[in-house]
C-alpha cells in the first residue's frame, strides 16, 4: 500500500472522528445550559429568601449591587457603612425631577432587603443619613413632580432671565434659572400677547408644556442672538 493511500484514509478516519468529538461536545454544551437553566432561579431564590443569620447571602448581595455599575467612592462608603448595621433602618426614597423633588418614606428594613431594592432598580443610589437612616435616590429625567405639576409657572425675572417658579412669578420662588432673554427679539419676531402672557407666568403642568416653553424661548437666549447679529 502505497503512502499517499494510507494518509488518505487517516484523513477520512481523522474526519470521522473530528464529527464524533464535536457532536459529543455538542451534547455536552447543551445539556450543561439546559442543566443551569433549571437550577439557576432555584439558586436564585434560595439567596434572595435566606435571612442575615447567613452572612454569605448579604455578602452575595453587596456583590450584586457593588458590580451592577461602576461604583462610586460614596457608594462604596454607602455599602460599609450598611454592612456594619445590625437590625432594621428607616429607610426614604428621595425622587429628583425634571422640576422638583419628592421624598417618600418607604418603611424599615434590614441591610439585606436593601440590598435586593437596589439591585432592582441599578440607578437608584444610597446613603445613610446623620440619625442612621438610610436615603435611596433617584432621578426622573422625563417628568415633572406632583407639586410642579400643581404649581410650576415659566416666567422672566427682573434680569430678563428665564425662570421657573414655584406658584406665581410675583412670589419670587425660584426653582431654576436657564438663560438670559434677548427681550427685543423677542418682542420684534414674536406677537405682543406672547411676551405679555411670559411676564405673567406660564403655567406648567406637564413634561411636554416645559419643553416646548423651553425650546420656544431658546431661541431666543442672549448668547445665541448676540453670535446670530454678529454673523450678519
């Protein structure tokens, strides 16, 4: 049997047996994921129902949260500092609006319980309080706070600035200012009653009444029509 005949059918067995180990591969991948499949949510429960009397669930959690993102040198602090409480807290909810704040207080509960809240919902934050309280912050970047909705009004100040207030502009209770107005633009592009009804507030209920008041009179902000006059 000449050479060529013999590495030819070692090639025809070596691709036989290529096919054998991948398929038992094969095999091997698919049972193992529909074996995790099975046995990951009961791990799972099992972790988030076990108590702090085990220190290996708090720690397990505290690792959830600690890789959810990266990690601020606050959170970490955060997270020694609850690790080292025993017993239940107080803790709030301190929601940040577009316009506005809330705070709500949310109960008591144990380090752990804390835990399995932050790690459902990864952009809250932590902090704990000067009374051993525990505050969990959020940001709404797409609506307004109850009490904005109530009372908010867009107006200009007495420099000419955009302005959102808490109630009536009379009242001077200021929330946010966003830029100087160019008041002649204004009043020369747009119809008298428009400037008229901002130097009487405009009320604010909603997410879309802010942006668009907002997006109207930005048009006109000083900085923008002062490079606007140079161009021509």
């Amino acid at each position: 049997m000449s050479v060529f005949r013999i590495k030819k059918q070692f090639r025809k067995r070596w691709r036989r047996w290529k096919r054998a180990i991948w398929s038992f591969t094969l095999f091997l991948i698919i049972g193992g994921l529909a074996w995790a499949g099975q046995t990951l949510p009961e791990q799972t429960e099992k972790l988030l129902t076990q108590t702090l009397d085990s220190p290996i669930a708090l720690e397990a959690l505290h690792y959830l949260y600690q890789g959810s993102d990266e990690t601020s040198d606050d959170q970490r602090v955060f997270m020694q500092q609850l690790n080292e409480v025993q017993g239940k807290m107080k803790v709030y909810l301190r929601t940040t609006f577009v316009c506005g704040v809330e705070e709500q207080d949310i109960g008591t509960m144990n380090a752990e319980s804390i835990y399995t809240l932050l790690n459902n919902n990864p952009s809250w934050k932590g902090k704990m309080g000067q009374d051993g309280e525990v505050w969990l912050e959020r940001n709404v970047t797409d609506d307004l706070s109850p009490t904005c909705k109530e009372q908010a009004y867009m107006s200009v100040d007495a420099n000419g600035n955009l302005t959102l207030f808490e109630g009536p502009p009379q009242e001077e209770r200021v929330i946010r200012t966003f830029f100087q107005l160019d008041i002649k633009s204004i009043e020369s592009s747009l119809p008298k009653d428009v400037l008229k009804q901002l130097q009487n507030g405009i009320r604010i209920q909603d997410i879309d009444e802010y942006n668009s008041v907002l997006s109207t009179f930005s048009d006109y902000a000083r900085d923008i029509a002062e490079n606007v006059m140079k161009a021509h």
